[in-house]
C-alpha cells in the first residue's frame, strides 16, 4: 500500500513543470510495482485462505468456493468502489463501467480458486497455477493484437485488452501476477516449520533474482511477437516485474525476521491486513474533489513530503479500523472484512 500510495500522490499533487527530472521518474517506476504487487499478494492471499480452510473441514471444494465467493465480493465492491467516485467528485457516468484493478482482481481471484481446486496436491496446484500464469503472460502480445475481439462492447472489450477511456488494467497480462501468487502460496502454505520458512525465503530470493535477469536478458532478444511494446505487453517486463516482487517477499521475510527488532508493532503488517480498506479510500483522498488544490500543484520535494503525510494518516485510519473492527468481534457482530491473523501471512507478507 505504501508503494500505491506514494504512486498516486505523485501522480497526482506534482507540478507539471517537476516531472521531467530523474527522481521524479524513479520514484514513478517504483510505484508502478505497487500495483502488480496489491494483485500478487492477494494470489498469495487466495492458496493460504483455501489451505486453511480446507485443514479445518476436510473438503478442498468448499474451500475453494468459499475463497471464490470472496472474488465476487471483491468484483461487487469494484461497482460500489465507481458509484462512490461518481457521487463524490461528480464524475461521468461512463466511469461505472471502467476497469480498474478491483474489476481484475475479483475475477481473478475466483479464477485462481479454481485452479487451486483442480488438484488435491500442492504440487497439481503449483503447476496449474503456474500454467495460468504464463498463459496471461505469453497470450498478452496477440490478444492486443487480435481482431477476433473487435465484435465486443468496449466495456466488455476492456477486460480483455485496453480500450481508450475504459481500461486502467486488464486480465492479460494483470491477472498473471494474482495466479503467480498464488502460486508462491502454494509454497508458503506448505511450510510447517521456522526451519522450512527460512528455506523457502532463500528459494524465493534465488528465483526473484534469477527472473530478474532472465526478464532484463530476454528483453534484448529478438521479440516473437508481430509486435509486442516493453512496457505494456512484452512478457520479458511481466517476468522482471514478477523478479522484482518475489526477491521483495524474501526480503520482507529476512526484514521481519531481524534480530534489532526492538518494536513488536509493524506499520507495515497493520496497514497490509487493511489494504482493502485503505485503498478504498485513498483514492478519493488523493485525486478527489476534497484535495482538488493540490492537483498538480505541489514541487516534487513537496509532493514527497505529501506521501510521508499521507502514508502517516493511513496507518492511524488503519489502526481505528482495526480497532472497531476488533470492539465489533468482541460483541459478536461481524463486518464485511475482517483482519487476517496467520502468523505466516504476517511474516512473508
């Protein structure tokens, strides 16, 4: 979420005449890994849900379906998500019907479920996983390109492929970094033991590092693809960006599991097990109507300091909605979205 945040504030408080510099383009490819990274850790979030939940029953069906259900929630609160921006910054209609990330997510997440249940080893899910991973990945280039798509709504279309006006994601190749988490929750759920995790963590950094360099190596290769743009469509930046997350997991692992950890609260964690929440309602608070004389008015230097401010005011948001969330629990009331607690999640993630 810090990352997200950071990449809308930005985008969104920063002076025309200050985004030309080197900074401010580093700053703006750091926060292009926040989405991509909402989306994979809410794979992750899909196979340790549906392994939990599949211990404790006994039936790997239900499990799924309960997981899948979650994914329509999710695709539901997207529309709710758009009314919401519609009523408060007075916007076009047609904005009901845009994509934007919760619409792949939702969707996605119910794909992802399905896959986790096809196998009842975690090896079958693994790789059915990873199958629907570099599906979304190497059909990217001729899906833009296809003209078998053109008979659809362009709101329909947009799903798909981007459509001017509609698409701010879309499934190829978005969904792809869901089903590669998870994938890499397949893996974390399987671990039983600190010994195990720590294993793991160390995999996961040789793979980051080893997608890494693929992704930068096969960027300089010949493209297979009729045409195939880097930055939007080329599988080799899907398998950089895919590097770059999961050698970010493992860090995050080795971060946690610091001996200097003098402070048992983590910002971090506390704002991850409200994500959900708060990107409901940073997105408003950074491009809506209530903020509208910061809207590219800030230097780059000021806008930095806006994300520090912002950040701060999320992560106290974050605690209150904690904090009524657990008052509701503790009066036998139960709300749309409750905090996770695995010990796990809270680790890797």
């Amino acid at each position: 979420m810090l990352i997200m945040i950071e990449a809308h504030v930005l985008d969104s408080w920063t002076r025309l005449d200050q985004r030309g510099s080197t900074l401010y383009d580093w700053s703006m490819i750091l926060g292009g890994l926040g989405a991509p990274l909402f989306l994979l850790l809410a794979g992750v979030s899909v196979s340790l849900s549906a392994g939990a939940n599949a211990r404790k029953t006994g039936d790997t069906r239900s499990a799924s379906r309960a997981v899948a259900r979650r994914g329509l929630e999710i695709f539901a609160l997207a529309f709710l998500f758009r009314l919401q921006a519609l009523v408060v910054s007075w916007g076009a209609w047609r904005s009901l019907l845009k994509v934007d990330i919760l619409n792949i997510m939702g969707p996605s997440i119910v794909a992802a479920a399905a896959c986790w249940s096809l196998a009842r080893t975690n090896r079958g899910r693994m790789l059915w996983l990873l199958a629907a991973t570099l599906a979304m990945t190497l059909m990217t280039p001729p899906v833009r390109l296809t003209g078998l798509l053109d008979f659809l709504p362009d709101p329909l279309e947009g799903y798909i492929r981007p459509r001017a006006g509609y698409t701010s994601f879309a499934f190829f190749p978005w969904a792809g970094f869901l089903f590669g988490g998870a994938l890499i929750g397949v893996l974390i759920d399987g671990t039983r033991t600190p010994e195990t995790e720590r294993r793991l963590s160390v995999w996961l950094g040789l793979c980051g590092a080893g997608l890494i360099v693929a992704g930068y190596g096969l960027s300089f290769l010949p493209s297979p693809y009729a045409r195939s743009d880097f930055w939007t469509s080329s599988p080799s930046f899907f398998i950089l960006r895919a590097g770059i997350l999961t050698l970010s997991l493992a860090a995050a692992y080795w971060w946690h599991q610091r001996p200097l950890m003098l402070w048992p609260f983590s910002p971090l964690q506390q704002m991850g097990r409200t994500s959900l929440f708060i990107y409901w309602i940073h997105i408003e608070l950074i491009y809506g109507l209530i903020v509208r004389p910061l809207h590219k008015a800030l230097t780059f230097g000021q806008a930095w300091l806006g994300v520090l401010i912002f950040a701060l005011a999320m992560l106290v948001v974050s605690l209150c909605k904690s904090w009524v969330a657990a008052r509701f629990a503790s009066s036998g009331h139960r709300l749309w979205f409750r905090p996770g607690s695995n010990s796990r999640t809270k680790a890797m993630i």
